[in-house]
C-alpha cells in the first residue's frame, strides 16, 4: 500500500513530504497542488523519497537564491506509480500561523499570572484549539471549505491579539 506523511513543521519556508509506503512503485510521481493556483507541481519520486520542498521546487518563486515563506493553506499530495497504485491526501499547512502564534505568545510573559494574562491564555488556548480543528476538517474529515473557514476564524483571532 502506498502512503505519505507529511508532517507539521515549524519552518515556513518548506513543505516536508515522505514516503512511508511499504510498496515500492516504479516510474514514481508525485502532483502537488498548491492553495491559489489552478495547476500543480508534478516531479519523480524513487522509493522511500523523502523531500523538503522549498517555494522554488513548488514554483512559487523565481528568486531561488533565497528561500521565501511557503503559504499556508491547503495541499492535496497525489503519490502514484507501477503497478497502477496511487494515494492521494489533503495537507493544512499551518507553519506560519503556528509561527505568529508563538511570536505572539512569547510577548506574554508568563513568569506570574494575574487575571489579564488570564484572559489572554484562554484566548491562546482557543486559537490553538481551532488550528486543530481546521487540521482535523481537512485531513481527517476530508471537509476543507470547513477546514479553511475554521483556519481563518483563528488566524482573525490571532490578529487581534
């Protein structure tokens, strides 16, 4: 069976994709599709591949002399290859929401609490609780539109902090 992980990783300058397959495929193929953009990246892939995907690998960027950010968004990863086998998933890219939330949080010193900070640790809390449920809609749920409306609800949120 073919498989793929794709984990949550802080860097918002790449997408990580791995093969955890316990098949192996010949002539491997993975489309990448990116939030925003009617097509997507196709490249090969060899068994076991595992890719840290840069914003000029996916072709969002001309400049590959630096490595700007990766939107977030959702992915959809399609993995394919002979014998006629095939996986496909959605991915909710969160690297740079997770990266202002803790930018955000780190403002908040924490050494003592009082009932302001409070507050403020129930409103992080929320927004940590909604990414997870945008994450959990779109990769679990297979329901995206409700993933992204829940993923801007918390990025609003994390705005107004």
């Amino acid at each position: 069976m073919l498989s793929l992980e794709i984990p949550r990783i802080t860097d918002n300058t790449l997408l990580t994709i791995r093969d955890t397959s316990d098949t192996s495929v010949t002539n491997g193929k993975l489309l990448i599709g990116i939030p925003g953009f009617n097509s997507g990246v196709e490249m090969p892939v060899a068994n076991g591949f595992s890719l840290n995907l840069t914003a000029c690998n996916l072709n969002l960027s001309q400049t590959c002399t630096t490595r700007p950010a990766i939107p977030d968004g959702i992915y959809s990863v399609r993995y394919s290859g002979n014998p006629d086998l095939s996986v496909w998933q959605y991915h909710l890219k969160t690297s740079t929401i997770y990266k202002s939330y803790y930018e955000k949080l780190n403002l908040l010193s924490l050494e003592t609490i009082d009932s302001v900070k409070k507050t403020k640790i129930a409103e992080f809390n929320e927004i940590r609780i909604l990414i997870d449920a945008a994450i959990s809609q779109v990769e679990f749920s297979t329901e995206p539109t409700k993933g992204m409306n829940i993923y801007n609800i918390a990025l609003n949120k994390l705005n107004l902090l």
